[in-house]
C-alpha cells in the first residue's frame, strides 16, 4: 500500500465547513492509501496572534513567540482528528515534537535537520491516518520552532521524504500553479507539469504558491508536489524531476560522460530567441512544428493508435534545438525530416479515425439550432465527442459541433446518433461573441479555445489537456453529467433559431476525405478528360481574426466556374457556406475535414498524379493555404518534404522565418504570399 502524505492549507481548514470537505477529501485517499496529514493554522490565526503578541511588547521574544504562534496549527490538527473520529476514521493527531520533526536552533526560521518517523509509521502499521501539525518542530534543547510563513508545506515534503512517500500533495483554494495571480489576471494560464528548478524561480520571483524550501527538499529527495484545490476536483499541478528522469531512462550513461556533445547539459531554451536568424530560424521550424505533429499524435494515442518512430523523432528533433554549433547544413534535414515523420503521424491518426469511426461520407449539415436543450462541443477531439453523445441518448439534449468539430457529422459511427444535429458558429476567433449568452453548456476538447468571458464562463466546461481558471473540468473518468445537467437547467432556446454562415448560408457540407474522393476517382478523371473540370484549388489552413484573411472568401467567390475548391481546417468558414453549385456531378466545394486531413489532400492529390501520369506539380493543381497555428507549420513541411512547389501562403508570412531561410525556400520550391484574388487566379492559371 502507497504512502502519501496531503497538506491542507489555511483556506482549506479556516471553518467547519471547510472541515468537512476536507475530511471528505482525507477519505478518498484513505481507501487505498496510507495517508499523513499535515495542516496549517485556521484562516487568519497566525496573523491574528502576532497581532496580539506585538500589541504586548514592541518586540516579542522569538522563543515565546514560536510557542505561541504553533498554536495555530495544534487547533487545526486538534479539529480535525476529533471531525474525523466522529466520522468512524481511526486517527491520530501529533504536534511537530511529537511526530519527531527536528530543526535547528534558529527561531522564526528554522530548517529541517533530521526526522525520526517511528511513531508515524508505527501509528500508520495500525492503519490510523495521522494529522500532523504543520509550520514546527523541536530544536536540540527540546524548545518549539517554526519555519517562518508557508513553512506547513516544509513540513509536509520534509515528511514525505522521511516516509520515502510516493506522492506529496498540496491543497489550497487554488487548483495549480499559474503564470500568474489567477485572482487578479483572468487569462492567466494553469501550467500542468513543471520542473522543481521552474517551480523555485516562480518561488523566487514572489508567486505565493509554495514555501521555497519545501521544493528544495522535493528536488533532494525526488518526491513528486502535486498541487490541487480543495474545493474542486479539477486537475492540478505536477512538480517533479520528469524531465532528469526521461534522460537517464533514455542515455543512462549520459550524466557521467566526458563528452562534449551537450547532450548531457539541460539546454537554455531563452538562447534560442538570441542565437543567430538562421539558425533561430530553422529551430523554430522545427520546435513549432513538432508542436502541431505532437497533437496530431496525442489524438491517435487517444484512440490507442501509436508509432515509436513518431515517438522517436521527437527526441531527435529536441537534441537538433539544442545543439549549439549545428548549422544550416544539419539543421535543414532535420526541418524536412519533420515534414517526412508528420506525413506519417497525419496517416496514422487518419487510420485512427476511420478505423474507430468509419470512412467519412458527404454529409450536408444544417445550421438550425432547434429548439430545447443542447450542447456545443467544440476543439478536434472525436473520442470525447462520442463518449457525449452515448451519454446524452434518449435525454432530450441535442448535440452541436463547432469549429473543427464540424468533420464528426460525416463519420458513420457518429452519424448513428439521431440527437447529433448540426453546427453552431463560425471559426474558432469569433466564439467569444458567438458563445456570450448562450442558453446551453459548452465543452471545451482541445485546440483553438479562447479563455470564457464572464457572460458565460459558468457555461463552459473542460476536458482533457484544456483547463481555465474556475472553470469545471471533467476528467479522466469521463463522467460529464455536470454538463448534461447544466444543458437541462438552462433549456436552450424557446423556439428555433435560424443561423447562417458568414456569407448568409443556412447549411455546409463535409465529408470529402480522400476515401470518399478516390471511390469516385474515375468520375473525376473523365471530368477532368472532357473539360468540365479545368483546375483544383486547395483553399485551406487556420482562420484567426486579423485584416486581410477575407482575401480566401473572395478568392473562393472568384474561382473559375469549372474548377473545384478542395478545403479544410477552420480557413473553410470563410467560404464554407457559399453554394458554387456542381460540375460533373460533384460539388464545387469539397470540405475534406480538419486540418490533419491535409492527409486527405495529399492523397487525393498524389493519386491524380498517378492516374494522368505526371508529377504533383504537373497537375492543374493550385494551393492557396492560410497560416496561423503551429499545426500549419508542420503541414506546410511536409509539403515540402514531398516536393510540392508554388505554394501561396498568407494573409502574412511567417515571421520567425528570417530572409535567408524564406529566400532559400522561394528560390528552391516557389514559395509564394499572396497578393490580390484577381492576381492571384491569373497566375495560377498561367493567364
């Protein structure tokens, strides 16, 4: 049986109430666990207290100061054993002397010298859970000290360490650590997993998120800081040594090597953004785009579909970023080697998809939302969409889609589900209007989110690697009844709400993944023959809010009425909506999915290739893509790493694409921005 050790800060004990949940909390645990406490003094007490000692003399007497401030934490440990006995729960409550926690001599500030657990194990043998009081101990001459504020957390790692506990967990009204105040920022960003050297330079810098040295002894110690809020059961933060422990689990030879290769030197990444251009450059094509190919394998994982030379490239693309004397020579490889690994990370979750779900098929959604309750679930994720959708049958709720969730209606495992409706919205940019006062709950899956305004954070819900402060999150267990009962109070709308897309469509249509456009290959190889089709135009990539991305609408308005817009990702809500009518039997737009389904299009684009018996450029094949996400970086690369030329590509380059590097790629594969609708069709077509 694991031992763990929980700490409960002041916010979390300031009140019976608080009390309880706590003990609530200490139960969960204690069913598989042996489980220590330790616990801080009630809400304000310690401030309280010194109040008082200094209304009595100017300067207290450190030593009887030390004595009087313990107090503080014995009322809390005192407290909550009598809770907890009350409750049925064999317990033992041991002051910091008492659980043989002993320091220096120093008053105010004394420092963990040695521990002796015997009593702790002895009680926790006979399966007591055993509440220490936090913040003290006892110096050589057998006097109380305290470790000076936030010292409870010293004690709880310093205990765990002496226990060699699995775990350390820290409890407070706050669900992580952030990059900032959460309670002054709203934006602030929750960070899941972080280094103990991390934690102590946030420490350092005077975030009030742990006692600086209870992280000194984690990282001395190896014992894992789990910080989590009392009063929700949301993820929280991992503090711990994972990153040293991957290296020695992958080079267990490397931390006593003599070479100079670097690889045994955690690298500064603050040295990547002052390095020369170039190579600044060629690293963040790399790094950004192991970002966007690092999702793409997070969502076939979920589906339980893995490839270890996926897997291994991310090390080698790492150990590429931080090797200090590589140039353009090594590093451009490496930057089309990322376009050769993320083809095949592309293929796989494809694989993934259809193997789960069925081979999409054109589908025509509606933009309607009906009347009574309903549920928009947006981001990329299909798994948590079915998981909704098999809890939500038969309760009256209707699901909707956004953004690049739309793709789901056309696959025939989804499409089972009669209450799986339409699409709501637009592209990801325009959600904080779209969502502000909606009647319904939304749940957040990954990729492309905007932190929720007040108007409707009560209405968001999160899940998997997505998290806002103080909003809900389910979890690994996957239960979203709190969404479903949110979906019901709220009721949705009175009566039938008739939306459009931008361009005042009242439907779009999906499902044209290269499954379906290669079962009609022939149709669209005589078309091609007889002339009803003269050229492709590949219209697609990340939307976002800035000036200039209306270009794609009226690129799309403007094509030739015997050409076909192949699109996908969330650039199609530009266009998606638009009627081009049909050439050959096929609609002139075809919607091939989200952005990994740039899979679909290379091969869509490739089979054609096979068929007239001409290289991919050879083809009236044109690609007009719009850039914003680091997904789009790792597309963008195995374009190239395919060979594909001419590309154009805007509303704006990228900028950490330095003049040597873009020069390199115009003069090598014709890499091209965009200028004007009309100029650029001319072009394309070689008019």
């Amino acid at each position: 049986m694991d031992t763990i050790v929980l700490k409960f800060g002041g916010s979390s004990v300031s009140d019976n109430i608080k009390l309880n949940i706590v003990a609530d909390k200490i139960k969960e645990f204690y069913k598989e666990n042996n489980v220590v406490v330790v616990v801080s003094a009630q809400g304000k007490t310690t401030d309280n207290l010194l109040r008082e000692a200094h209304e009595l003399s100017n300067v207290p007497n450190e030593r009887e100061l030390d004595t009087l401030l313990s107090a503080g934490e014995q009322i809390s440990m005192s407290k909550l054993s009598i809770l907890l006995n009350r409750l049925g729960y064999p317990e033992i409550s041991l002051t910091g002397w008492q659980a043989g926690i002993f320091t220096s001599a120093t008053n105010q500030s004394a420092v963990v010298e040695s521990i002796d657990t015997t009593r702790i194990e002895k009680e926790l043998a006979e399966r007591k859970i055993v509440i220490i009081a936090g913040f003290q101990g006892i110096n050589e001459k057998g006097d109380i000290t305290t470790f000076g504020r936030g010292g409870s957390d010293t004690t709880a790692v310093a205990v765990a360490a002496a226990l060699k506990a699995d775990k350390c967990y820290i409890f407070s009204d706050v669900d992580g650590v952030y990059s900032t105040d959460p309670n002054k920022i709203q934006d602030a960003k929750k960070i899941s997993e972080l280094s103990y050297e991390e934690m102590q330079d946030i420490s350092n810098e005077g975030a009030k998120v742990l006692h600086n040295r209870c992280v000194e002894i984690g990282k001395r110690f190896n014992i894992p800081i789990i910080t989590k809020s009392t009063f929700n059961n949301r993820l929280g933060s991992v503090i711990n040594d994972k990153i040293e422990d991957t290296k020695k689990k992958l080079v267990p030879n490397c931390f006593t090597c003599s070479d100079s290769c670097g690889r045994n030197n955690n690298f500064d990444m603050s040295t990547l953004w002052t390095t020369d251009e170039d190579i600044r450059s060629l690293k963040s094509l790399i790094l950004f785009g192991i970002r966007g190919m690092a999702a793409y394998a997070y969502h076939a994982s979920v589906l339980g579909y893995t490839d270890e030379t996926i897997s291994k490239f991310f090390y080698k693309a790492l150990f590429a970023i931080g090797m200090k004397d590589w140039g353009m020579d090594k590093l451009l490889p490496i930057v089309l080697e990322v376009g050769k690994v993320n083809l095949r990370c592309m293929e796989l979750l494809d694989q993934a998809n259809t193997t789960t779900y069925g081979t999409p098929v054109p589908t025509t959604v509606p933009l309607t939302i009906e009347k009574g309750p309903f549920i928009i679930i947006t981001g990329h994720d299909l798994k948590d969409l079915q998981l909704l959708l098999e809890q939500t049958k038969d309760k009256g709720i209707n699901i909707y889609t956004h953004g690049e969730m739309l793709p789901a209606h056309a696959y025939p495992e989804l499409k089972k589900y009669s209450h799986l409706k339409g699409n709501f919205g637009t592209a990801w940019q325009n959600q904080q209007k779209e969502f502000d006062h909606l009647p319904a709950p939304i749940l957040y899956t990954t990729n492309c989110l905007m932190p929720p305004k007040s108007s409707y954070a009560d209405r968001v819900f999160t899940t998997e690697v997505v998290s806002y402060p103080e909003i809900v999150h389910i979890g690994e267990e996957k239960d979203f009844t709190p969404v479903i009962e949110k979906a019901l109070a709220l009721g949705g709308y009175t009566k039938d709400q008739h939306m459009t897309g931008i361009n005042g469509g009242i439907q779009v249509t999906t499902g044209f993944s290269h499954g379906t456009v290669l079962s009609v290959a022939d149709q669209v190889i005589e078309a091609v023959k007889n002339g009803d089709i003269k050229h492709f135009f590949l219209v697609g990539g990340c939307d976002g809010a800035r000036v200039g991305r209306n270009y794609y609408t009226e690129f799309v308005k403007q094509s030739p009425a015997d050409s076909i817009i192949l699109t996908l990702a969330c650039g199609k809500y530009r266009f998606n909506d638009l009627d081009l009518g049909i050439i050959g039997g096929l609609p002139r737009i075809m919607d091939m999915g989200q952005c990994n389904d740039a899979y679909s299009a290379i091969k869509v684009a490739i089979a054609l290739a096979e068929a007239f018996e001409c290289d991919v450029n050879e083809l009236p094949l044109s690609m007009v893509l719009s850039w914003y996400e680091q997904k789009a970086v790792c597309i963008l690369l195995t374009l190239l790493y395919l060979g594909i030329k001419n590309i154009h590509i805007g509303p704006t380059l990228p900028a950490f694409i330095s003049p040597n590097v873009l020069n390199f790629l115009v003069e090598n594969y014709g890499l091209s921005p965009i200028g004007t609708p009309e100029e650029d069709i001319k072009k394309l077509l070689n008019k």
